[in-house]
C-alpha cells in the first residue's frame, strides 16, 4: 500500500458578462451584454491518497473519492504532480496533486494494478521495481524483470 498527501481537483464554471449600456432618459438604457463562462480548475479537498492493490482512495474531511482499478479508462500526467483519471463511473476526471515523486510511482502502480490482476498485496514473482534518485533531487522508477528481492520504496 501506498500513503501520501494529495490534493483534489475539479473543474468549476466561472461565468460574468461583457458588454455595456448607455442612458438615455431617466430610467431607459440602450445596451447590450454578453455572458461568457469558461471552465476554472479548483482545489476542493487536500487530505491523503492511500493506494491498494484494488483500489485508489482519497481521504479528507470536505470529501472522500474512491476509484477501483478495473474502472480506470486513462491516466494522465500533465507534468510533474498532476494526474487526471478517467474511469469508466464518473463523467469528468478525478484530478490529484501529489509531491514528484510520488506521482510517478502512483502512476506507475495504478497502470501496473489496472492492467492486471493482482491477487495478493505482494507484486508478481519477477518484477521490480526500482527508484532511482540523481543528485539534483529527482526520482524515477525503473520496472523490470528480475531476480530474486522485490521491494517497494518511495
């Protein structure tokens, strides 16, 4: 299992008009207006993520969000912290901020879990998965077939 602190997203409407009038007598205005609305992406809830070898949960005290793997249609990583996941349930995406590097293990394991069918908490005989950190702080994951030894580190 995995714990971390995370953030979660949604997509709220933001709406105002554009336009003008002008009077022309006491009471009387000639104008016009417009409304225009675009999408705003909104922190709603900060809590944790705790991810099982079933499922992904967010936990908070504003809201809870709980995702099974089989239900997971995409997964996005737009840049360094943010994932969208699109399931198969919900009509919009769950959006999560977590810290670097554990968004790139989160990725790696909500794939690895998705894609197949993980009986026991333990991974399969002969994967590892191993991070790998250079000096300027970075981490990222190598995945591969191996030997003996299978941990999991974040």
């Amino acid at each position: 299992m995995l714990e971390a602190g995370a953030a979660l997203y949604e997509y709220r409407k933001k709406s105002y008009r554009v336009g003008g009038a002008v009077r022309v007598a006491r009471g009387v205005y000639i104008g016009a207006s417009e409304p225009i609305s675009h999408d705003e992406l909104r922190q709603v809830a900060s809590g944790a993520i705790a991810l099982t070898n079933q499922r992904l949960v967010f936990l908070s005290s504003q809201r809870t969000t709980s995702i099974e793997h089989a239900d997971v249609l995409s997964l996005d990583s737009s840049g360094t912290s943010l994932i969208q996941i699109h399931t198969a349930k919900r009509k919009t995406p769950v959006i999560l901020t977590v810290s670097d590097h554990d968004a790139a293990l989160l990725v790696l394991l909500i794939k690895l879990f998705s894609a197949g069918n993980f009986d026991s908490r333990y991974l399969p005989d002969g994967l590892v998965i191993e991070p790998v950190h250079n000096g300027s702080g970075d981490v990222s994951v190598n995945v591969r077939q191996g030997a003996s030894g299978l941990e999991l580190t974040r």
